[in-house]
C-alpha cells in the first residue's frame, strides 16, 4: 500500500493538486534560497516564490506593506534584474533582493506578505 504524502510545500505552506507538486515547489524554494546565499542572482520565473522586505511610507500609509512570502507573476532578466509579485504591484530589483534573501528568511520564516495600509490622514499627506 502507498504511502499519501503531503500536498502542502513544507517550505511556503501552498496547496498543490499533488505530492509531487508540493515536493518539487519545496525543491524550487531551496534552490533559489542555496543560489541566493551563495551571492548568485538565480533566474525566476512564475509560480516562484521570494522575500519581500516590509515597506512603511511616511507620506502614503496606504502603500504600507508588511513583508514576507511572495509568489512571482513576472520576471526579467536583464542589466538590472526586476520581479513582480502576486501580494504587491510594482516593480522590485531582484538583485537588491537576491542579496536579502537570508536575512528575509529569518525574519518572516513562512509568513506570507501582504499589504498593510494605514489611512491615518497624518500619514497621507502629499509631501512634495
């Protein structure tokens, strides 16, 4: 008799259709984590899933964004390296971020990314 293995990545808490899915995300994770510490800036591509740092604006609380998982829509390669994610619009320089990733790790740990805003109106105020 088989064996029913976990349909969840152990990494990032996803649900996948499969076992095996779940197993190769976890796979993915570690790679792009290993690449990272070891001062690489490893290719991305969709479905991925990275660090955000937290982002906390004077001027306009309601982009606040607490930090954390993100999984990657879109990626390019190029002199200067930008992904998109799922949890937040905009760009990010995935160089700069590569370069984070360990400390991010042990930061937010499986926590999940998502926006924060505050829409205190002392925090919202057009400062230029």
């Amino acid at each position: 008799m088989g064996e029913i293995q976990s349909t969840s990545c152990c990494e990032t808490g996803r649900t996948f259709p499969t076992g095996e899915a779940a197993r190769a995300s976890e796979q993915r994770f570690r790679e792009i984590q290993a690449d990272c510490a070891a001062g690489h800036v490893p290719e991305l591509r969709a479905g991925d899933v990275i660090y955000l740092d937290t982002k906390i604006y004077l001027g306009h609380g309601r982009d606040d964004f607490h930090g954390g998982l993100a999984e990657v829509i879109e990626f390019n390669q190029g002199a200067a390296p930008f992904v998109k994610v799922a949890q937040q619009g905009g760009a990010y320089n995935w160089k700069l971020l590569a370069g984070w990733q360990k400390r991010l790790r042990s930061e937010f740990g499986k926590t999940w990314s998502y926006p924060d805003p505050d829409h205190r109106p002392e925090f919202n105020e057009d400062w230029h």
